[in-house]
C-alpha cells in the first residue's frame, strides 16, 4: 500500500477544489462518505431496517 502523507493529501484537495469547485466540493465529500458508510455498512451485515429505533426516526422522515 503506498503511503501517503499530508503534503500528497494537500495536493490532492488543491486539485479536486481545481476541478469541482468551492460549491460543490462539500456535496461531494458527503456523498463520498455516505457512501463509504454504506459500503461498510453492508460488508459488516449491519442492516438499519432491522432496528425499531431506526424504523420509527425513517417513518417520520417520510410523513413530512
């Protein structure tokens, strides 16, 4: 695995602002995470729908 360091990291979020842009920057990190949530989420066999808890918060979410 190569290692990366804060000055490679710098270099990178100095392009993906470049390239995306300081609006759309922010959205793009909270999909990336959302996703990776997801993803690990899913790999781990963790599933929220099973959750009473959850159930309750997901059907207020849909009456409103």
């Amino acid at each position: 695995m190569p290692n990366i360091g804060p000055m490679e990291l710098v270099i990178v979020l100095v392009i993906a602002l470049l390239i995306l842009g300081p609006k759309k920057l922010p959205d793009v990190g909270r999909s990336v995470g959302r996703g990776l949530r997801e993803f690990k989420d899913s790999v781990s066999g963790r599933d929220h729908d099973d959750d009473p808890a959850l159930e309750g918060a997901a059907r207020t979410r849909e009456t409103v």
